[in-house]
C-alpha cells in the first residue's frame, strides 16, 4: 500500500471512531495487564466476564497474591490455559510487589520481565496503560495488515516493525486499536465484510466484494 493510500486509510478509520479503546474493562495498569495475560487465545467478552467478579476482590498485586493460585482459577476457569494463566498471574504479581512497590512498570524491558508477558502485552499496556505509540499485533491486526497490503508479513514482530514504520505518526497512537476493531467487526476471518468497509477500494484483496 502505498504513502498517500496509508494516510486515507487511517484517516478514514479515525473519522469513524475518533478515539477508540480496547474492549477489556479495567481500572488500573495492573487490572489492564492481568486482562491482556488472560485475553490470549481468549475473547475479550469471555476475560471481562470473569474479571468483573474477581477484581471485586483481587483489583492489586496483593490481593490476587492473598487469593492464591487455587482461589483465582475458580474465578478464571471458563477462560482457555487458565491454570498457565493463573500460575503466571500469580507470579507477576508477586513480582510486582518484590521489584516494583506492586506498581506495573511503564517500559518495556520491566513488562516483559514478568511471567506471561510477551511483546503483543507489553505494547497493550504500554499503549492503553501509559499512552505509548506502541503497536500491537494480534490475529485480528496480522490479517487486516495482510490482506488489505497495510503491511504485509510472514510474522506478528515482522508486520509489527512494517506498521511501526509505515503507520504516520500522527495515527500511529490508536493505529492497533483500529486494525483490532476493523477485523473483529468488518474484515472478519471466514467472511469479511467488504460491502460495509470504509476502506474498500484502498484494500488490496483478492477475494474482496463490493
């Protein structure tokens, strides 16, 4: 996709949805960083359903320490990996208050310092938690950058580096947001939804429809 077909694309988007946000629900870096841990390989309906109950109790690193392992799988049970997720939890929040004060660092190097975080995480938080340009691919964002010619990769870091460097500075805040949102609602795995997308004709499918 070409310079000039890049700033529409984000234009458009952005005049759609000015100011979009994730779909996890949370009221602090630390609630944020344990949603984003439990929302791999899971839907952001499914981890908000079983953090509004647990972070009734357990919202800080030392309550979900204080709840333990056992006590926060019976919370998180319905969610996909829950017992790799829970011993990860678990020891991140521990981490947290050992090296940390119980407070999520704001760089990358002490995020993905913590059990369970990878890259696609620590760019979550960063962006959402912190306001970092920082973008992150997920299934959702992997495809729209491919199909559409966004940028296209055989990998999550590698069509990350391609946005990071292509994405205009001035999108590049809410870019990840809007490729995520794009995918999940309109340009969808099985069957995407060309006739109700705004960027239709700047799309570079193959198998697109009017």
């Amino acid at each position: 996709m070409k310079k000039p077909d890049i700033e529409e694309f984000f234009r458009r988007l952005a005049e759609h949805n000015p100011a979009p946000e994730t779909e996890l629900v949370y009221g602090s870096p630390y609630t944020l960083l344990v949603a984003v841990v439990l929302s791999a390989q899971a839907t952001d309906v499914s981890v908000n359903k079983a953090t509004g109950p647990l972070y009734a109790i357990a919202d800080t690193p030392r309550a979900m320490v204080a709840l333990g392992e056992e006590g926060l799988r019976g919370y998180i049970r319905t969610i996909g990996l829950f017992n790799t997720k829970a011993r990860n939890i678990i020891a991140l929040s521990r981490l947290l208050i050992d090296e940390h004060g119980g407070e999520v660092p704001a760089n990358r190097e002490g995020l993905e310092a913590l059990p369970g975080v990878g890259r696609k995480t620590a760019s979550v938080v960063l962006n959402a938690a912190f306001g970092e340009s920082t973008i992150a691919v997920d299934t959702h964002v992997f495809r729209v950058a491919n199909r559409s010619g966004l940028a296209r990769a055989k990998t999550a870091n590698a069509v990350e580096d391609k946005l990071v460097r292509l994405v205009p500075e001035a999108w590049r805040r809410h870019a990840h947001h809007w490729l995520i949102l794009h995918g999940r609602y309109v340009c969808t795995a099985r069957k995407p939804r060309c006739a109700e997308c705004k960027v239709n004709d700047l799309c570079a499918f193959k198998g697109k429809s009017d």
